[in-house]
C-alpha cells in the first residue's frame, strides 16, 4: 500500500510541478558590481550587464540582477536558497532609487515549499519600474539565475501544501527500510544492513531541504544550506559502505573496495571544506565541489561493473537502483562544470530515483538477508553436527565422556544427584571369544537397556570400552538404576545372537546430598564411584555395591593400578 501511495506521489509530484507566478517575464539582466560603486548608485552606473542568463564569476564580491515588473502585484524577490552574506533589494524609477532595504543571511528563512526562499521588496510611495537585487558573496549561480519578482511567495500559493504532502509521502517512504533494516540486524548482525538505514535516512533527511523541515523548524538559508550539503555528503558514503558492504566479499575487487573506502575520507573533507565558506575558494568552491565527486562517480560505477562481471547477485539490485541517481549525476555535474549557469536540479528525476532506490536496493536486501539466513543456517547445523560428533558416542547412540564432564555441573544443579558407574562382567572374553562384531552389538544391546526411554530423570552416558555411567535424579533413583542395571542381561540375550552365556554387569553407586553441589567435581564422583565398582567386581560381579555419602572436604584417592580391576572383570 505504502508503494503504491509512494508511486501516486511520483506522479503527483511532476504534474504538480510549481509553476512560478512571476511578474517579470522580461530576462533579467545581471552584472558585476565593482566596490566603489553604492547600492543607489547601480540604477544609474554604466555596468556590464549581461542579458543571456550567464552569471558573472561568483566570489566575495557583489552581483546586481536588474528585474522589470510588469505589474503593481510584485511583492517579492524569490530565489533559490544558497550561501550568501547579504541580499539588498532597492526599487528605482527610471534611475532614480526609491527606496531599499537589505537583507543579512541570517534574517532570510528558507521557504517550506522548493529549495527557495522571498525577500519583502522595499515599499516606495511611487510605482517603481526596476528592481535591482544585489547579491554579496553568492556562491550558486542558481541564487543569481533563478531570481524573480512574486506576488506570494511559493510557500504561501495554493499548490504549496500538495507540494509539501507528496514530499512528505517519500519521506515516510524512505524511513520505512530504516525500522526494517534495523530489524534485521537484530537477528542477522550484518554490517550492510546498518549502512542501508544510515542510506535511506540520510536522503530523507536531505529531500526534507526541499523545504519541508523549514515547516517545523524555520531556519536561515545558510543553516538551510549547510544541511543540504551535510546531508548529501552522507548520502554518498552511506551509499559507498552499503554497497561494498552488500555486495559479496568473494565478487568484489578488495582494491577497488579499498579506494572507495579512502574516497570517504575525500567526501568528508570536501564536505567540510564546502561548508567552511573560505573566501579564497569563493569563485571557485561551487565548482570544485561538484567536480569533486566526479572521480567517486567514476569508481562507483568501475566497482558495480566489476561486481557484475565477476558474478554476483547482489550489485544487480544496486545498478537497477541507482540508474536515475547516476543519470542526476551525470547532467548536476555536467551543467555545473559546462556552463555559469548553475546546476540542472531535475527534482522529479531525484524524486524517482528516490522511488527506484527504496524499492530495489530493499529486493536486494531481502535477496541477501535470505543468502545471509541460509549461509547461517547450514552452518549452525554443521556446527550442531560437529557438536553431535563430538559429544555423542558413534556406536551406541549414546553421549559421550566429553558431553558429561563439560555439563556436569548443570546436571548437578538440575537435581543428578545419584551417580552410577556400570561396568560389563568378563567383556573381553566376549570380543576373545565371538569377535568384536559381537561385542559391539552387546554394547549397543546394553545401551539399550539403560537409556531410560522416556524416562527424563535419568542419562546414560557411554565413558568408553564397556563403562557406562547412569546419572538419575528423584525419588527412588537407586532401585531406578538398579533395574536398568537388572535388564541388561535379558536385553543383550535377546538382541545378540549366538552367544552362550549371559552378559552381566556389575556397579557402583554414589548418591550425594544436595549440599555438596559444587563441593565435588566429575573426577571425585568418578573416584569414589570407581572404588564401589571394584568392591562390586571383587565380591563376585553382577551386583551393585552403594553409598550415600555424606558432605566430605577432601577428595577420595584415584586409585593407581588398573591392574586389579582388569584380573576382576
């Protein structure tokens, strides 16, 4: 819904493009105002006046615009916003100056509709013929060029308001990636996604120097000016960021990647510069400053077309949405460094690569972000299974040594307070006698048997070779144990074929208080546990030998020979 307003208001926006009511269709003729000459002196002075439209070099000096009405209905000088340091606008009658009035920079608002702002012409007890407006230290040619005589202001004709609604409809539109990329990286933590909604907010801030910000707060040209430079600056190197950043690291030349990083640096210091006003670069720094961006233009596009070439998915999106900005570029650029006339604006051109940037840049976000989700996924579950490898014992199923000592004290805190160590009676008469394809299937058997089903207050746990370990927790946990324990026999004599004798296991059980959580580790469980399966073995196997220990401070003694404990089983 929110495209197809955004669309509508597209269209609205060239259909309603301002038509300016001026009241001096004669051209304006404009000309260099040397410094020993007064601002009541101009209507008489023998000047260079030029009537073709082309603007005198601009600088800390003065340029007079000579502007005839045709009517008693001018009220006031329109222009568009710009630097300058003061607007003086004096009413003649023949050559003879009526009255005049002027302007400082800081006392001039910009308007709320257009890149514009009016000066009050002076009143005059006479009908005055001319107007001469005499700018002083104008960097824009545009501030010289566009200057006419208005009845109303923009901002104040009847189509303001559409004007000021249709510009709002792309604001909104612009601020809308800026919640969902904000969104995303909640969940995906992809750098690209902030620099896209540092991108759309920045054009939204910088469309809202059309005037719209001037509604809620009404600034000076200058601060006016500032922010649009400020704001298209950040425009670029947000652009620059985002791209390198969505694009794919393995499609994109890193030296490439690297010049435009260091271009950065160059935006921000011509932006700075620009912004400065030094009055050595006044005749130039309009110039300079678009021509500046020419070299990052040209990087741009050399980084997109070796993007393409080199296969990814991503830049398609970009040059897709950024075909109307380059083509603004290009003319801004070319009508700036071509002519003194000042640069082509194209406002509906900006207002559809507004559009056009919003639209596909998010279907190149939403491609990637989905890459990104896929990417992530296999490899959480490549992690999940090397996780499931390493702590999961292959032949039986069960988990292993290492899932058990690096969550034991979880278990512990989860109320596994009975600790059982099972070891297989004579199992290696078994793999001696009907090979260890035998012996694998009685281990699996056995596993088998104490998994617990469904039962979620016990975990066996394979240690290794034939020693299982059983943790339980809640009411009867030792007689629990010691059935799983019971079953092993009759579950390996069902499922092992061949075999001539009964399996049979033997254990030690240690059943702890609640108050030694913490007080003892896997290792002294294990010792003390180890002690009982011995006990168990030596006293003729297939039984279970068990402890209720009460809270110890010292740890009992590993014991040190394997020796014994191999002759027992």
């Amino acid at each position: 819904m929110t495209l197809l307003i955004s669309l509508f208001g597209v269209g609205a926006a060239m259909l309603s493009a301002p038509v300016i009511a001026s009241t001096n269709p004669v051209p304006n003729c404009i000309a260099k105002v040397p410094d020993q000459i007064t601002l009541v002196e101009t209507g008489s002075a023998s000047l260079d006046w030029r009537c073709d439209g082309s603007v005198p070099k601009l600088g800390p000096g003065r340029i007079a615009v000579r502007l005839v009405p045709t009517d008693d209905t001018a009220a006031y000088l329109e222009t568009r916003t710009g630097y300058l340091h003061s607007l003086s606008v004096i009413a003649f009658r023949g050559a003879r100056a009526l009255a005049g009035v002027t302007y400082p920079a800081s006392t001039l608002k910009s308007g709320t509709a257009e890149v514009s702002f009016a000066a009050r012409l002076p009143d005059t007890n006479q009908r005055a013929d001319s107007y001469i407006a005499v700018f002083e230290g104008a960097e824009f040619p545009t501030t010289i060029g566009h200057a006419q005589l208005v009845s109303k202001p923009v901002s104040e004709r009847l189509d303001a308001e559409w004007q000021r609604v249709t510009l709002a409809m792309f604001v909104g539109f612009l601020l809308l990636p800026v919640i969902l990329n904000l969104g995303f990286f909640r969940a995906l933590r992809a750098e690209f996604l902030l620099w896209h909604a540092l991108l759309a907010f920045s054009m939204a801030a910088h469309l809202m120097t059309s005037g719209l910000i001037a509604v809620y707060w009404p600034i000076d040209i200058i601060a006016m000016t500032d922010l649009a430079i400020s704001t298209f600056g950040l425009v670029v190197i947000a652009a620059i960021m985002f791209a390198t950043r969505l694009v794919e690291t393995d499609r994109q030349s890193h030296r490439l990647r690297r010049l435009l990083e260091y271009s950065v640096i160059s935006i921000i210091l011509i932006t700075v510069l620009r912004m400065a006003r030094i009055d050595a670069f006044e005749p130039y720094s309009a110039k300079v400053y678009f021509a500046s961006f020419l070299p990052v233009l040209i990087l741009m596009v050399w980084f997109v077309i070796d993007a393409a070439r080199r296969g990814s998915r991503a830049v398609w999106f970009q040059i897709i949405a950024w075909v109307p900005f380059l083509v603004l570029a290009l003319l801004r650029i070319g009508s700036m460094l071509g002519t003194d006339a000042g640069y082509l604006e194209a406002p509906w051109l900006f207002r559809v690569g507004t559009v056009t940037e919003v639209i596909f840049t998010a279907l190149g976000v939403v491609d990637r972000v989905m890459a990104l989700k896929r990417e992530r996924d296999i490899a959480q579950a490549q992690a999940y299974n090397l996780i499931q490898i390493s702590e999961q014992d292959s032949l039986t199923g069960l988990p292993n040594r290492r899932m058990l000592e690096s969550r034991f004290d979880d278990l512990r805190e989860q109320g596994f307070d009975t600790f059982a160590l099972l070891d297989l009676d004579k199992f290696k008469d078994i793999n001696d006698l009907f090979g260890h394809q035998v012996g694998d299937q009685a281990l699996i058997a056995c596993a088998s048997a104490i998994r617990g089903g469904s039962d979620r207050d016990t975990i066996a746990v394979r240690l290794g070779g034939e020693e299982f370990v059983v943790l339980a927790r809640g009411k009867r946990s030792v007689e629990r144990v010691e059935a799983l324990r019971q079953a092993i026999p009759l579950r390996i004599a069902g499922a092992v074929k061949g075999l001539d004798r009964p399996v049979t296991a033997s254990m030690g059980v240690v059943e702890l208080p609640r108050a030694s959580r913490g007080l003892m580790t896997f290792e002294d469980l294990y010792s003390r546990a180890d002690q009982l399966l011995y006990e168990a073995k030596s006293s003729g196997r297939n039984r279970m030998y068990f402890e209720r220990l009460s809270v110890f401070e010292k740890a009992p003694k590993i014991r040190s020979g394997m020796r014994d404990k191999e002759q027992a089983a």
